[in-house]
C-alpha cells in the first residue's frame, strides 16, 4: 500500500503545475498517510493537485482500518471466503473467538466507520459554509477533515492545521469527537450502541469497555487541566477563559495520536511537552484508528 500509494504521488497529476515532488518525499507522505502519523514534509494544499489529495486520503483511510480489516471486509462484500490463518488474526486483533461473531463485527467496523464519517462531514462542511467557503469546498473540506479526524491521522488541508478555528467550537468540537470515536475502538462502539439503543447499564459493559472509557475519560480531562494550568499564563495568556477551556480540551484529545493543533505547539512550555509525550505514548485504546501502548495496557 506504501509503495503503491508513493508511486501514485509521485505522479505528474498528483502534483500542482510546477512541482517536482521527490522520490522521498513521496515515500515519506504515502508512509505517514498509511500509518496515520499526520506528520508532513509538504503542504497538501499547496504542493498536491485535487487527485493527489485524494490518494492521500484512501491511505489514511485503508491505514485508519487498517489493512486486515479492509481486507476481510472486501473478502466478504466479494463473497470470498477467509483464510484459517487471516481469520486467527483478524479474531485475535478484534479480541473476538467465533467466525460468526468475526463476520459481524467486521461488518460493524465498516457501517460504524461510513455513518460516523458521513455525520462529521456534514456537520464540518455547514461549519465551513458558514465561514464563507463555497458549498463546493465546503464539501471537500468537510469530507477530508472527518475522514482524517475519525482515522485519528492529522491531516489537514489547511496551512496551520486548525489554528483559524481554535475558538470555533463547531469545527474543533466536531473534531474531537470524531477523534474520541476514533480512538475508543470498534468493539466499544459496538457496545456503546448497545447502550443506546437497548438502554443497557454501565454494569452490563464487558471489563474491556469499562476499562476504555474510564482510561480514556481520565486521560482526556487529567491531560485537559494539565494543559489548561500549566499554560494558563503562558501560550494562552491572551484568550478568555471559554477559549482556554476550549484549546485545552481539543489538544488533550488530539493528543491520543491524533496530530491537530489549534495553537501552535512551538508556543508550549518545555514542561508541558513533556507531559503531552507520556499522553502520546499511551495513546488510544486497541481495535481503534490510534496508535500508542494503548490505554488497557496503561491501565493493566
């Protein structure tokens, strides 16, 4: 997919008129795509034409879900029949034992995924309208960001990540969530939906589900009061206190691998990096688009 994905890239009508873009450069972008770091050597909105910008997006979409899942949701949509061995490894990276169960939550992964999306995409683009781009662009805008939020990737087609929105709470807000959704992981979404629709009790979760969410509800509020304190005087000096509460929130989620800023990270204290790296190391839950050690293993 890396390799395929730079080739793409390195094609003339994946770049604007007048750039060369280099072979590892090429290389580069396909991997953090396909991995979902959202670290750039390039600006997608300057160096990148409409198509090339799309390949990007399928990356982040096939390395959101990841290759195994992609692959047996195709199998099944196709009609074709999973190996023993794909079937042993899907089961074991979706903490899952029989075939059947296999089979639908497969199929979950890619339902949840396309409405989870869509939803982000249309609260982003009348977000975007309302700001005064074009429906057109809004659309665009609105389906690359929820995609690249949901798959907790970070790529953004603007210059300065989400900087311009930074106290725009429909934008950075929906953000959040999608990252949030993203980050819990499929098998937690399963049972949240459970919760909702049949009003099961918190009791009635699975160890795992209590674990996720109480982890990931610690790490995001404990990490949100970091941020909020410690540059309460500093980088954040000059936003009311609605703002800070805002901008400390959304940096405490994007930090479970997601990659958004809405302030630049080069206006933090040494003191508070130090403490969003221990949250980056940790990162999401397992079965989710973040990476990380995971929080059941933080909290094991």
């Amino acid at each position: 997919v890396i390799f395929l994905g730079a080739f793409l890239l390195l094609l003339p009508v994946s770049q604007k008129e007048g750039i060369n873009l280099s072979m590892i450069d090429g290389l580069f972008m396909s991997t953090s795509a396909t991995c979902v770091t959202g670290l750039t050597t390039l600006s997608l909105e300057e160096n990148f034409s409409f198509f090339g910008q799309i390949v990007i997006l399928f990356l982040i979409q096939i390395g959101g879900l990841s290759i195994m899942t992609l692959y047996s949701s195709m199998a099944i949509l196709l009609g074709r029949s999973i190996g023993v061995k794909d079937r042993v490894i899907m089961q074991d990276l979706l903490d899952i034992s029989s075939l059947e169960d296999l089979l639908a939550m497969v199929g979950n992964i890619v339902k949840y995924t396309f409405f989870i999306e869509l939803w982000g995409a249309i609260v982003l683009t009348l977000a975007f309208s309302y700001e005064g781009f074009d429906f057109g662009k809004a659309l665009y805008y609105g389906i690359f960001h929820s995609i690249s939020a949901f798959c907790n990737a970070g790529f953004s087609l603007f210059e300065s990540s989400l900087e311009n929105y930074s106290v725009n709470p429909v934008v950075h807000g929906t953000v959040s969530i999608l990252v949030i959704l993203g980050g819990l992981g499929f098998i937690v979404l399963k049972e949240i939906k459970e919760f909702v629709v049949q009003r099961k009790s918190f009791v009635r979760f699975s160890l795992h589900t209590k674990i996720v969410l109480i982890v990931s509800f610690v790490l995001t509020f404990g990490g949100m009061l970091f941020i909020f304190f410690s540059e309460f005087l500093s980088s954040l000096d000059t936003y009311s206190l609605w703002e800070k509460i805002q901008i400390s929130f959304f940096h405490s989620v994007t930090l479970r691998t997601a990659g958004f800023s809405t302030i630049p990270l080069t206006n933090f204290h040494p003191f508070t990096i130090y403490g969003m790296a221990l949250i980056m190391f940790i990162g999401a839950s397992p079965g989710s688009t973040g990476g990380g050690i995971k929080t059941t293993t933080l909290a094991i």
